[in-house]
C-alpha cells in the first residue's frame, strides 16, 4: 500500500541553541538528508515539515510545508499538515533529528496496523514509546483536528485517543537515537567514524 512520508523539522531546537536541526551536519551531511536516504525506499512520496531555513530545506526537492498556526504546536501541527497534503492513504511521521531510523520503519507498522485493523501504529522499543515514529491512516485527521482546536498538544495523548497499536522495535533500539544537543551529536559522529 502506498504510503506518504512527512519529516518533522519544524521545531525550536531549544537545546541546540535555535539552529534548525535537519540542517545540522552529521558526517558532513545534514541530518534530515540521512533521513531522507533512510525513506526513499519506504516511502511513495517525501514531504518537510519546516518553519525555518525553507530555501535550504526546497533546495533537497521535495514539497515544504510550513505551520498554518505561527507558535509552533510542536509535532502534532506536522502531523496534521501531512494528513492533510499527503497524497496517499496512510502517512508515515518521523522527526528530522534521527539519522539512524530503521529501515524497515513503514514496513513494520503497517503490517501491524493491517492486521489489528488499527488506525494508529507507532514504534516503542526496550522501556520507551517513540510517538512521532507513527503511520496512521488518513481518516484520523477530523479528531486531530478537534483536539488541536481545543488548545492540546501532547502527541500520545492523541493517538492513544484512537484505534492504537504499539509496534516493538527493541532489536533495534538505537535507531530511535535522536539528537537534542550537540553533545549528542558528536557522540553519535564519534560512534559512527568507528565503524
């Protein structure tokens, strides 16, 4: 089944002092192009969630969306501009900030969200749940939309609001590494020159 993809990049980066993470450099390439190099093959169609830098992030070729609403909803506005630009029944969300994604992200949850008729699969792995790794289907945007109008923003909240299911990827819990500082980052640029 095809499935659009949306990469969230439209955050504060508050713990990175404001720069726009997608376009922070891990292995001289910004984070978000890892990403997207992890989506191509899992994903019929490619689009950016970004408030910031758009001529930068236009520049990788794919559709930018920016947030309709200007102080930043975090993630969930995301979610709701894929829902409503993809063009495909079921919209896979991962963040811009987590090179490493499993490659089989979309595979996974959709297989899990067919067989337990769900609208909802999101990623956990070990003791974590990992929210806006998520694929849902199109039709969950009517109640995302009601909930943001009510002024919520919490992203498991929502979901868990409607036909849910967790999806465990803890044979490969690294991949849901995401970097909030630049601390984090040089770690991971670290890790990955010793492989």
């Amino acid at each position: 089944m095809p499935i659009s993809a949306i990469i969230l990049s439209g955050g504060r980066a508050t713990r990175m002092n404001g720069v726009d993470k997608g376009l922070v450099l891990l292995q001289s390439k910004p984070l978000i192009q890892h990403v997207i190099e992890r989506l191509t093959t899992q994903a019929d169609e490619i689009l950016i969630n970004a408030n910031r830098e758009l001529a930068q992030y236009q520049a990788m070729g794919y559709p930018v969306l920016q947030d309709e609403v200007e102080d930043f909803l975090g993630p969930l506005a995301g979610f709701s501009l894929g829902l409503q630009h993809a063009k495909h029944d079921y919209v896979l969300t991962v963040p811009c900030d987590s090179p490493l994604l499993p490659v089989d992200l979309a595979q996974r949850l959709m297989a899990a969200l067919v067989e337990n008729n769900a609208e909802i699969a999101v990623a956990t792995s070990e003791d974590s749940t990992h929210p806006v790794f998520c694929l849902c289907k199109k039709t969950v945007l009517p109640s995302l939309t009601a909930y943001l109008q009510q002024g919520e923003r919490r992203v498991s909240t929502w979901q868990k609001s409607q036909q849910y299911i967790e999806v465990d990827f803890s044979d490969c819990n690294e991949a849901f590494t995401n970097l909030n500082t630049f601390e984090d980052l040089a770690a991971l640029e670290q890790k990955l020159s010793k492989k």
